[in-house]
C-alpha cells in the first residue's frame, strides 16, 4: 500500500433497494493531508461518499480501507473521521463552548484537557473569547466556524465536510473558502470537500474527482480538470466551454465545422467521431478573413471583467466568446485560436476506461489504433 494513502475505495458499489446503483464500481485513493473535493450535480451521491467514508451506512460490494485496514464494518465511532454537516448540526440548547467539547466529554477526557483542547480550537476558527455565546446569538458564518471547531477539537485523521459553505452568502462564502483552505493547511489533516459549486472546487482544492452517472469521471488537479476535461459533462460541469461535435482524422490532425485543425492530441482510430471543446477565454476576436472560424455575432453582455459574446457558425454552433473587446451584434467577425486551444474528448468516456483504453494502446506500441469500445 502506498504509505501516504489514508482512504481507499475498491470497487465500491451502492445500492438502494432495486434502484440503479448511487454508485457503480467506484474505485480511488486519498492520500494523507491533502484537499479533496467531490464535486457533481444534486443526486449523483458526493453525500453517500462521505457516508461511506464515515461509516454512517456500508457499501453493497466493494471494499473500503482506511490507513492499510479494511474498514467495512468498522462503526462510525470507532473511525478517525469527523464529519462537518450542511445544517452544521449543532446544539442549539448549548452555548460554544459545550458544542465543541460535547464529543470529548463524551469520552471522559480530563476536564483540564477539556478546557485547553477546546480554546485551541476555537483559536483556529478565530472564536477567541466566543465561549459562552448561545449558538442562537451566532450569525450563520460564526456557527459554522463553531461546526469545525468541532470537527477538529480531536484531532481526527480526516474531516469531511458536506456543503458547509452554502447556507452563507456569497461574500462571506468566498471568506471562508480561505480560511477553511488555511484550516487545513495549518492542521495537515485531510479534508474531503462536497460542493457542487464549481468555482469553489477550482479555488479551494489539491485535487477534484467530479461525480456523474454513479461513477468518477475525472480526477485531477483544478488545472488538469479545468485544460483537459476528459469529456463532455465535465467539460460542461467545469467552467463555461464550447463544445463542437467533430473527428479525428488521424493523429494530431481534428476535424470540425467542415474545417481541418492540427491538434495536439493522438491514439484514435481514423476518423473515429470525437468531441472539441475550446473554453471561451481561448478564443480571440479577428476579422473575418483573418479567423480561423467564421461567426455572426448573436448577442453580448457586460461581465464586469469581460464581455461575453454569443455567436453562431454557419452550422448553428453556438460560440462563447470572452473578450476585453466590444464586438457588434449582427456582425460577422473571425474567431482565431492557438493549437494548444483545442481539446479533443472521448465520447461519454470516464476516466477510467480512458486509462484502460491508453494501456492497450501502449502496450500494442505507439503505431497501433485504439480500439473503440
Ligand atoms: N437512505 C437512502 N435511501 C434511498 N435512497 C437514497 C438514500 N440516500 C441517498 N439515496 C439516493 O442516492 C442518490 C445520491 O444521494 P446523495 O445524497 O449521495 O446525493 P448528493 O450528491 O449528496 O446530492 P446533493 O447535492 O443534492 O446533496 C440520490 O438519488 C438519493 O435519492
Ligand atoms: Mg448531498
């Protein structure tokens, strides 16, 4: 086992009565002191992730370990996991200070103990001197600094956090994306992060797995999964992108919008249907002789940073442009682009079965095609 692996799912699957698997086959590593995210729409089961991490329910097949031993059956208190809930859970009947030493009194720890452990966490939330509030005198930001006092008073291996920014408002949100992103870098502890907020995974994490289908479909850094989105719903899901229908002639050559693009992408079968996806800030607006795509512009709107310009080609693909420039609405401009702007994508593939399609392709040796599945 990798020495800096904390958790390990294999080969997890989840059912709920006769439902289609919440999660089909899931298999990762987390590793010790980093900052996870589970990114993915409503549904797809980022919360059962942290439920199966924390032992609050157990998978239907699979196998989960947490530092090298086989965790299954291990009941939720026996794990070193805290989890920091979207309601934040607290005692409304006891003030901050009870809150965050309720599980150590539970545990009989030494009322000195007790009294040193819990200012030192409520120091690292920046709740000096809010011991003996009531929680109903906290506003929604200090209750959930009052949650994660909680969560690390006893230095737990892990914590998990379900949404806990997003009962709060939007500049109090991104204040405590920091914090919390220094909370964990000052702790050293694992943090696995639910959001399904895709600026605040991008922002906030060392590596992303976003969630769809019962299945991870990337994972990755915020860069990696924001430049090489693996295919379209996380294309789709990070950020805003244009995504055009296309194939790939042949290696390092794509085709779309009736036009031929070097590319720096390979190992397709000739003329195997694929999908481009270039992000809007790639594209620069030109004339149109000058373009290498040629479009009417459809609409625009003032983004404060940038405009946003909407325009259609003659295949009715839509363009999403951002641009420091004004352009004119009926207009028809060029769109100009780098190589390195162009993403080729697999068809609905995860990236799992795009490794295990890699793998054949180098063992067969770089001349070889892909099978296509
Ligand atoms: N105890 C349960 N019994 C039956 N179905 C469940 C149960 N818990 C979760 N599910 C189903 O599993 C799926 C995933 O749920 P989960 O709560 O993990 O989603 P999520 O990604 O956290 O969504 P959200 O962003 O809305 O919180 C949903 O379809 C949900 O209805
Ligand atoms: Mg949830």
């Amino acid at each position: 086992m990798n020495v800096a692996s904390i958790i390990q799912f294999k080969n997890v699957t989840k059912r709920f009565g006769n439902n289609p698997p919440v999660l089909d086959n899931v298999s990762f590593t987390l590793e010790r002191g980093k900052f996870y995210t589970l990114l993915g729409p409503s549904g797809c089961g980022k919360t059962t992730i942290l439920r199966l991490i924390a032992g609050f329910t157990e998978p239907s097949e699979g196998e989960i370990w947490f530092n090298g031993q086989k965790i299954n059956h291990l009941p939720a208190n026996k794990r070193q996991v805290n989890t920091v809930f979207q309601d934040y859970a607290l005692f409304p009947h006891l003030n901050v200070f009870e809150n965050v030493a309720f599980g150590l009194r539970i545990k009989k720890v030494k009322k000195t103990e007790i009294e040193a452990k819990v200012k030192q966490a409520l120091s690292f939330v920046n709740l000096d001197g809010y011991e003996y509030r009531e929680i109903r005198e906290m506003s929604g930001g200090q209750r959930q600094r009052v949650a994660i006092a909680r969560a690390i008073v006893n230095k737990p291996e892990m914590i998990l956090l379900d949404e806990p920014l997003s009962a709060l408002d939007l500049k109090l949100r991104t204040e405590m994306q920091y914090e919390l992103r220094e909370l964990q870098r000052r702790l050293g502890i694992t943090f696995v992060f639910v959001t399904h907020d895709q600026e605040e995974a991008l922002a906030m994490s060392d590596e992303i797995f976003v969630i769809n289908n019962g299945k991870i479909q990337q994972s990755g850094t915020p860069t990696d999964i924001y430049d090489e989105p693996i295919n379209r719903f996380v294309a789709d899901f990070i950020g805003e992108s244009n995504i055009v229908e296309g194939k790939m002639v042949e290696d390092y050559l794509v085709e779309f919008v009736g036009k031929k693009f070097e590319c720096d992408d390979k190992g397709f079968n000739a003329n195997e249907p694929v999908e481009i996806v270039i992000r809007p800030e790639d594209l620069e607006i030109t004339t149109p002789e000058l373009g290498r795509l040629q479009v009417r512009v459809d609409s625009q709107l003032f983004r404060g940073v940038h405009y946003e310009i909407c325009c259609y080609d003659k295949d009715d693909n839509e363009w999403l442009v951002h641009s420091t420039k004004k352009a004119k609405v009926g207009k028809e401009i060029g769109l100009s682009f780098d190589r390195e702007a162009i993403h080729v994508m697999r068809l609905g593939e995860t990236e799992e079965e795009f490794d295990r399609r890699l793998e054949t392709y180098a063992d067969k040796g770089d001349s070889a095609q892909w099978k296509v599945n």
